[in-house]
C-alpha cells in the first residue's frame, strides 16, 4: 500500500529521487568530526524560533502602550507562555553560538576555499539576515534596551554622507524610535525567518553541489564517501540530543541568562540606562565600532567586519589544501583570530575607559591584520613548508594536481 | 563510495533503534502539548469566566441580557400565568420539562445564542425568533419550530440571596 | 581543539561575571509559604502606600497558599480579580517625592542582583553626616525609610533584615510566579533528554560499527 502511494507521487513528482539524491545515497566524507554537527543544528534552531515565534505572535501586540504588557501577559496568563517565550529568547542566543562555531569550524578547516567561494558567501548572508531579524526581535519587548539598542544602531545610519539623517528617519518612521518602528520591525521580525529558511535552502543546494569538506582538507576518493544517510543522521541527532540538553538547562533553570535585567523596565524616551550593553552576539562588533575613534569610519569597520570574510577565499593563496590539518601557521592565527574576537567581545560590554579604549584598538587591528595578512602570511606559510618537505598526502596531492594541470 | 544497501537494510533495524524513534516521537507529542495549550484560553480570560447579575432592576415580564464570556445572556422575569403555561407544556421537538430549566419559576436564565448557526435571537411575546434562519423557541427557551436542533442553553449558575445570580459556575 | 572549548567556557563565565558586577551582599532567601506570606503582607500594607504590583492580581496570591480568610482581609475594599495597585495615583505620587514610584511586579528581575537589591535596598538606609537619611545602594534615594534601617539597632535590626528578606523573596516570586513550575517541569526535561541522548547514540555507535565491519569484510 504504502508502496503504491510512493510509485503515485513519483511519477507526478520525485520524492524517493530526492531522498536519494540529498541523503541516502548522498556521499559525504567518513571523517567529519562533532565540529561538523553546527550545521544542522543551527537548522534545529531556525525550526526552534520560527515554530515558538508564531505561537508568541498569537499573543504579542506591537504596539508601544501594549507591547510590554503583552509580554507579561504571555509570561504571566497565557498556558505555558513562559516556556514558549524563554524557548525564544534563549534560543536567540543559541542560535548565534551555533552560527558562531559553525563559522569558526568553517575558518579553522578553511573549509570556505575554493570550491566552496558561494556557499561561504550564502552563509555569510545568512550570518546578516539573522543577525537583522535578532536586532529586529529585541525591540519587540519594548524595555529600556530594546529601546536604546533599536534608537543606537539606527542612529549608525545617521553615519552616511549627506543622506544619513533621512534614512535614519525613514527606517523609524518617526523622529525617534517609536510605535510606527516597533509595528515595522514586528512585521519584518516575523517575515525575515521565511526569508532565512529560502536561503537555507539555497545554502544547501550550494553544499549538495560541492560537497561537505573534510578536516584533513583532501578530496576524498568517491569510493572511500559513505552516505549521509544513515551515517550524518545517527551521529547530527546523537548531536541534537546534546545541544538540547545544555539548551534545555538554560530554559528551565537559568532563562534570564541572556535577559538584561534592565529590558525588565518599559522603554522610556527621556531615560538612558546609565550602562547600555547589545546582546553578547553583538558585543565584537559593538567593540569594533568604539574603537574607531570616527562616526562614520567606525560603522563603515563594523559592517567590514563580517563582510571582509567574504574576500577570505582569495586571500588565501595558499596552495596547501585545506585548513588547520597540515598548515601550524595558518592554525596558530586560527586561534588569535578567536581568541581576538573574545577580547573584542570583553571590551564590548565594558564602558570605554581606561585600558578598554587601547585593548579594542588592539583588538581591532589584530581583527583585521589577520583578515588583510592572510594573502601574504599563506603564500610565506606555503614556501617555508615546502622547504621543510611536505607530508606525503599532501605531496601526493600536489603532484597530482599539478599533472592534471598539464594534460 | 560504499554500497549503502547492504548495510542499511530494512530487516537490520533492530529494536534499539525502533525503542529510539518511539522515544523520539513521544518526545515530540510531549513537546507539542505546550504549544496546543498555549491557543486555549489563558488565565485571565478564564477568570472572566464568571458573571454576577442583579435581578433586581428586571420588571415582571421584562428581560434583560447579559454579557457572559462574550455571549449574551437572557434573564427573564417571567409573570407567574407565563410560567404556569410554561411548566404545563413538554416543550418542542427537544422535549425537556420546565421544571428543569429554571431554578425558580420567574426567573428564566437561557444563553441567547441560536443553536442552528449561533445567532442572537429576538424576543417576542411568545418567546425569541431568531432574525437569521426564524427559528421560534418558547417562554423556556426550548426550541419550537424552524432550524435549531436544541433548545437554547441554560448556563450553569446560581442564586445568591433572591435578586442576585452567578453565571459561570453551580 | 580543546583550547577552543576553554575559551567558549570562559566566554560564558565572562558573561556571569559581568552580570553580578555590582557587588551586592548574597542572602539567604526564605523559600517557607509563610515567608512569603508575610512578605506579601509587609508589600501589600506598606510598599503598596505608594507602589503599584500591576501584573499581580489579589487571586494570583492565593498560589503563595493564603486560605480564603487571610485572602479576603488582604484584599478588603478590592475585589479578587483587582491588581495591587495603590490607593495613591502616579500625579499624586510624583507631587509628593518628585518621581512616579517604579512598579513592584518586575522590581526583582528589573535590577542587577534582583532580590539581593531589593535587600540591599530596603536595609541600606543610613543617616549621614548632615543628619539626613541615606541610601547606601542608591545615593540620593527618594524612598523614605519605611522600615526604620537608619535608626534600628540589636533585636529591632534583626527585625527589619528579616522582613525585608521576606520582601525580597515575594517580590522575586512576583517577578517570576512560574518559577516552580518551570524548575519542575525542567526536571522532567532533563531527564528525559538524557535518556533520548544515549539512545541517540547508541543508535550512532551500531550504525557508525556497521560501516567498520563493512570495511574490515572489504579489506581481508
């Protein structure tokens, strides 16, 4: 029965041709380790917050005399309320811990190098997309940093030449953050996800196309793939289970870990909290922006800051293949890159006094050195360890890409 | 690559792996619950669940409506000879004797919503006639001719005193 | 890669750390019914002069376990499904200290340390050397000392740190009504996704040993 009913639908559409084609006959490497986990995971995330985001939309009402209201009535009247909207607020955060690692996997392997230029770049859009739906979210509650962070960021277009004040009022729809801002930035909070899930899917279709790398940076011989299914399936749900168990931790035992206590007070217009702090997510770039000591020089580094990894798969002139595996230079910057990016994200939630203002201009150069380096540091990396004679494997590589090159 | 049909074969799924998925799946059902809950109304619509009416403003023979979660409410004082007749007859097409339809003989408290498409039917002489499809119902609410499969509803509620009652609970 | 770990794990005992940044006195919350019944009532004769608890209705107090009695006295003049608010509008209010008084419902979750402020607060009152009266967590308070801190001393002082940490803990659960609720729903939770998880991998562990043997079988 079940049979025919699949033999039905193949032939008006190619549902068991997909199946294979995407999972059980779709060749992926034996050799992924966990750190190839973050993919799917960040795609649990995205069904986590679109699924709890329709069902506090039931409730919510984005309107300045009622949205505060209206999420105390969620927290406080609505059946399991509290659990939907903690799901949702912690989920922000997870979302962006997910992407984070998932990233840093990406720079650690060099996973984004040739030919895998578009689906770095469908994830980086994907990285600004959700990052405009989570600065977009965080007006909704309506406290007093909903308000400060939603009337700061949309002040930095007040930055750009000549047209600045305009656009900053034509994104608000009023000369301050207003109702007409929290009613546009409700609708396009909840339009944004769907846009997200299409460029998921194009992600995909990028990744299915070249296929996942690996961490030894190799091609890996067709015979050698083994399929997605059952393989990436067992072990990305055996990874689900994990992540569900810190996340769940933090909803049932710690929710307001990522709620600043004063987004529990209404948004006010005449008052500033005297210490404003974007969500941690934010707090790099955050730094990046104070370090640089110009309005608009310094939003123009922040934007720089995500979309300079763009040009990484052609900074990267390295012919080695791969990433981390057989490059220690390439991998020592790795980890200064990281562990430059905590410190900017130290600095971002301190006030700038003091070292802070000298520690983030560090920081901040270090950011970029190694994004504007990575040209000159790979081919130098590249010579002084063929001088030292390369492992075999790669060798054998080289050699081989280099007699194709010739035929 | 690896030839997936030979180690991925149907017959090789073993019980650990169906314990699993029924696990998995109960998870999720379980996940849902909240989520169906969530729609049901909350609490502070559910304490609004409850309405106090004073009967004392209601002339003999007049009625007056009330609201009642959202639905309109006919209180009726009804004149004893209305209420004679009433008890003497066994209703419409969804016999239910009088008796059990009003605490106390004058006072008729029914739920002013058409059971044929719900809604808000007219008061007449004789009773209501609903506007929208005619149907007729008597001086006990109960359903006489047209549409309507059912007499109109008597809401759960109670006395207080004489001139006060409690709609929403027994 | 284990490097990486520590960092993610100092990543987050950095956002802990900042989030306790105020150094305020760490007490010990009485968790009994009857604290925070008490706490309920010292909010609802005293706080409530001025304060309002709008997201707190009187009937949400019977889940701190009031009988119907105490309950009704509580709310005398109001009815069940009336919020605590108080008899004083926000005009007269802010005639009288300059301010509107903040609401109480989110006072806990609203400042850093939450009912350790709120603590902090209520006691911290001093009399300073031009003989006016103080406030030690917030300088230039216009509250005035209901509670008596800057004068009390010995017995009387005990007194009043008492009650006020039964204030703290009322106003916490006021902030968070579903915290009970939730840490025993999260029990469950847990539980149960570390029983799904070890399935999960045992089920990863069989397959992924399937694809040795396999391998073992294609190469003897």
């Amino acid at each position: 029965m079940i049979n025919r009913i699949i033999g039905w639908v193949d032939q008006r559409f190619p549902i068991t041709a997909i199946i294979k084609h995407e999972a059980t006959e779709y060749p992926v490497a034996p050799n992924l380790n966990y750190w190839w986990n973050f993919g799917s995971l960040a795609g649990v995330v995205l069904v986590l917050q679109i699924v709890t985001g329709i069902f506090l939309a039931m409730h919510y009402k984005a309107d300045v005399t009622l949205a505060f209201d209206s999420i105390q009535h969620i927290m406080r009247s609505v059946n399991y309320g509290w659990l939907i909207r903690y799901i949702h607020a912690t989920g922000a955060s997870a979302f962006f811990a997910v992407i984070y690692i998932h990233i840093s996997r990406t720079l650690y392997y060099g996973s984004y190098r040739g030919p895998r230029e578009l689906l770095w770049w469908t994830g980086l859009l994907l990285l600004l997309l959700v990052m405009g739906a989570a600065f977009m979210g965080y007006l909704l509650p309506w406290g007093q940093m909903s308000f400060w962070g939603a009337q700061v960021i949309t002040n930095l277009f007040g930055a750009i030449p000549l047209v600045g004040g305009h656009i900053v009022v034509l994104l608000r729809g009023d000369f301050s953050v207003g109702d007409p801002t929290l009613t546009r930035f409700f609708a396009l909070h909840y339009l944004i996800p769907f846009i997200i899930a299409g460029a998921v899917v194009i992600h995909l279709v990028a990744l299915h196309t070249v296929k996942s790398s690996n961490p030894s940076g190799l091609p890996i011989a067709d015979k050698d793939n083994i399929p997605f299914h059952p393989y990436y399936t067992s072990k990305d749900l055996f990874g689900v289970g994990v992540f569900l168990i810190i996340f769940c931790s933090f909803v049932f035992f710690v929710p307001d870990a990522f709620i600043e206590p004063d987004n529990n007070i209404p948004a006010n217009p005449m008052q500033t909290p005297p210490h404003i702090v974007p969500e941690w997510y934010f707090l790099p770039f955050y730094a990046i922006l104070r370090s640089i000591p110009d309005k608009l020089l310094g939003v123009v580094g922040m934007g720089l800051g995500i979309v300079i990894l763009a040009a990484l798969p052609y900074l990267d002139r390295s012919k080695i293949p791969g990433g981390s595996r057989y490059r220690p230079i390439f991998k020592a910057l790795f980890f200064v890159f990281i562990a430059d990016a905590f410190v900017l994200g130290y600095v971002g939630a301190h006030p700038p006094e003091g070292p802070m203002v000298l520690i983030g201009r560090i920081a901040t150069v270090i950011y970029f050195g190694y994004i504007v380096s990575m040209p000159f540091v790979s081919k130098w990396e590249e010579s002084w360890l063929r001088k030292r004679g390369l492992p075999a494997p790669v060798q054998k590589y080289l050699d081989e890409q280099a007699a194709g090159g010739t035929k | 690559m690896s030839d997936s049909k030979s180690l991925d074969s149907p017959d090789r799924r073993n019980f650990l792996e169906m314990a699993t998925g029924a696990v998995g799946a109960a998870g999720v059902a379980a996940a849902a619950w909240p989520f169906v809950q969530s729609m049901n109304p909350s609490s502070d619509v559910l304490a609004k669940g409850i309405t106090e009416a004073d009967l004392a403003p209601i002339p003999l023979g007049e009625s007056h409506t009330v609201a009642w979660q959202g639905k309109p409410v006919f209180i009726v004082h009804r004149k004893p000879e209305v209420a004679a007749a009433m008890q003497a007859s066994p209703g419409g097409k969804d016999p239910e004797p009088d008796q059990k339809r009003a605490k106390k003989p004058e006072w008729l408290v029914v739920v002013g919503v058409c059971t044929h498409l719900g809604c808000v039917p007219s008061r007449t002489e004789e009773g209501w006639l609903c506007p929208c499809h005619g149907s007729v119902y008597d001086n006990s609410g109960r359903i006489i001719q047209g549409p309507a499969p059912a007499n109109l509803e008597v809401p759960l509620y109670h006395f207080v005193g004489n001139d006060k009652i409690v709609i929403g609970e027994a | 890669m284990k490097k990486y770990l520590l960092g993610i794990a100092l990543c987050f005992a950095t956002v802990g750390a900042w989030a306790n940044e105020a150094k305020l006195p760490k007490i010990e919350l009485p968790t009994s019914p009857e604290a925070l019944q008490r706490g309920a009532e010292t909010v609802a004769t005293v706080c409530l002069s001025c304060h309002n608890l709008k997201y707190i209705k009187y009937s949400d107090l019977s889940g701190l376990g009031f009988s119907k009695e105490k309950l009704g006295a509580l709310s005398v003049g109001h009815g069940l499904d009336d919020s605590l608010m108080s008899p004083m509008s926000a005009e007269a209010t802010k005639q009288a200290f300059g301010i509107t008084p903040p609401d109480l419902s989110m006072m806990a979750k609203a400042r850093v340390g939450g009912p350790h402020y709120v603590y902090a607060f209520v006691t911290g009152f001093y009399t300073n050397d031009k003989g006016k009266t103080d406030n030690h967590v917030f300088p230039g308070a216009k509250m005035p000392d209901v509670l008596g801190a800057a004068s009390a001393k010995g017995e009387e002082r005990t007194a009043i740190e008492y009650k006020a940490k039964e204030v703290a803990a009322f106003l916490e659960w006021a902030g968070d009504p579903k915290a009970q609720e939730r840490r025993g729903l999260g029990r469950y939770v847990i539980a149960y996704l570390i029983v799904l998880t070890i399935l999960l991998y045992l089920v990863k562990l069989r397959t992924w040993a399937r694809l040795k043997e396999h391998h073992k079988r294609k190469h003897t």
